[in-house]
C-alpha cells in the first residue's frame, strides 16, 4: 500500500518539518507539534453520533457579514450538509448564493457565527485561530480557479510534493509521489515549473500537492473556472482518482460537465441548501 492510498494513516511527522514555518531547513520545532500527533487524532471525537458515517458535517451554519454599522448580509442562512469520504460533490448555485462562503467555512479560512462544522469528527469552528490554522495545514485541501494561484512559481511539480510532505508532516518517498503523479496522469512533468505546465496541468498537479497526506478534505472553488472543454475532463479524473482512496472532494462550480461527472450535486439557494441529486 502506497502512502498515497494509506488513507486515514498517518505517519509520525519528520523532526525537520516546519508545520505554518516558511520551507526551510533547521529552524525550531514548529508549534503543531506539541499538539495532539494527527496518528491519535480521534476520527469522530464528537460526531460519532451526530453525523453517522460522514467525514463532514455541517449543522445550521451561520454566517453573517458586518458591512457597516447598522448593515449585514447573511450568507449563510443555517446550513446543513454531510460528504462522505470518497465522494465528489459539486456545489451549484447563482452567484451570491453563499457557495465561497461556505467553502471558506469547510477549509478552515473563516469560522461560522454559529452551528457545528465536523471533519473527522473534530468540531472546526470551535477551533482557536491558531489550531484551526494548523488543522487546515495538517488536515485539508485547497484548490483556487486560476491555476496559477495553487502553484509556487520557482518550484517544480516535485518540489510542490515534497513541500506538501514537509506541511503535513508525513513521509513521501521518491517511488510514491511517481505513483501519485502517475495517477493523476502528469508523471512526465514532475520536473517542470508551473510555467512549463498547461492550464489543466497546473491543476492537476495543485490536486497532487492538496493529496498528499492525505487531506480529510479537498475544497476547490470553480477548479474548471479558467480551463478549456478538453482538458476539464483531465481534472475530473484527477479528481475521480482521489476519491478512490477516500478522500472527500467538494467543489463550487457553474460548469455544467463538472456536475455531471459528480457523486452528488447540491443547490445553495440564498445561504441554504435547497436541492440534492
Ligand atoms: P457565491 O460564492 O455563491 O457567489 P458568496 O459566498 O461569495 O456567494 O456570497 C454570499 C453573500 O455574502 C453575497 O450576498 C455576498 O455579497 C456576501 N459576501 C460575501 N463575502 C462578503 C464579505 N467579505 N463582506 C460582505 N459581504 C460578503
């Protein structure tokens, strides 16, 4: 079994990892360490009965925006919605529905007014900022519609994996992250810069830095945004291969192919979910 595929297990981090530290050799122990270590992390602390056998719950999210004194907008309108691991789902709705909004609640980049968000059972809003930043470095995955935003400039798709490795604390051998490129159908590049890539392999590559680990979670915003109509399909599949070993994808999209190809769609309607296919 490859580290790929070990999903759920994960290895002691290296004594040289940086955790939130720049990539750099040496420098101290970063913070996370002296945490809970992610091998012991408890899989469903608090949601073993609340959320049955998902890996994400949500339940009756609330987000209100502050716009000025006296003004607010609610984005987010009691939300609730489990993913199961190893499920693709795509999340559809107009703009303004609350879709980013509740992306950036799932991936640990905004905390909720009020409800519960679970992944592997560990109730993330309830996180303080700096665990909750740890959690998202250790524990999820994040993919942006340009492409160019999910990749460093000056390292190649290689570097990015052993970055990766470095962030989540995990150990990836050279004949692993072959595999892992393989998978995803760009094992020929894993020595080119992101500039040496096509946009849907940029993107592929962003889905091998967010595998690594493996995350819980990979949340992509419109992750097809910006690709042309034959090479979406590269991304699905890429997509397609991760969910295979377990892995729990959601992704914000107005791309009807994107919809098609998921496990499960779901409609946000005015900060709510109103539909699920
Ligand atoms: P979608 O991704 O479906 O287009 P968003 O989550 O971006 O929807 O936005 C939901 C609502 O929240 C919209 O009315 C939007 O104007 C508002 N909103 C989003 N982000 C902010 C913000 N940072 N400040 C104020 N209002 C916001």
């Amino acid at each position: 079994m490859t580290q790929f595929e070990r999903y759920g297990q994960v290895p002691p981090p290296r004594s040289d990892a940086q955790g939130d530290q720049p990539y750099r050799r040496g420098g101290p122990a970063p913070e996370w360490m002296s945490e809970d270590p992610p091998w012991a992390m408890p899989t469903r602390r608090h949601g073993a009965t609340m959320a049955g056998d998902s890996n994400v719950a949500c339940m009756n999210v609330i987000r209100t925006y502050r716009i000025s004194s006296d003004d607010t907008v609610q984005a987010l309108n009691g939300v609730d919605l489990e993913l199961e691991p190893g499920t693709v789902t795509a999340l559809i709705g107009p703009s303004g529905s609350g879709k980013s909004t509740l992306l950036r609640l799932l991936a640990c980049v905004d905390r909720p007014d009020s409800g519960l968000i679970l992944i592997q059972g560990r109730d993330t809003a309830r996180l303080s900022r700096a665990r909750r930043v740890k959690f998202r470095r250790r524990r999820l995955g994040y993919m942006f519609q340009n492409p160019a935003d999910n990749l460093i400039e000056y390292l190649t798709v290689r570097q990015h994996l052993r970055l990766a490795a470095r962030m989540r604390g995990v150990r990836l051998r050279r004949r692993e992250m072959d595999e892992l490129l393989d998978r995803l159908g760009i094992g020929a590049k894993a020595n080119n810069l992101p500039r040496q890539l096509s946009g849907g392999e940029q993107q592929r590559a962003a889905i091998a830095f967010a595998a690594v680990g493996p995350p819980a979670l990979l949340v992509a915003d419109e992750p097809t945004g910006q690709l042309d109509h034959d090479t979406v399909g590269d991304v699905l599949d890429a997509f397609a291969a991760l969910a295979s070993t377990g892995v729990t994808i959601v992704a914000a999209t107005h791309d009807p192919i994107v919809a098609q190809r998921a496990d499960r769609v779901v409609h946000m309607v005015d900060g709510r979910i109103e539909e699920e296919r």
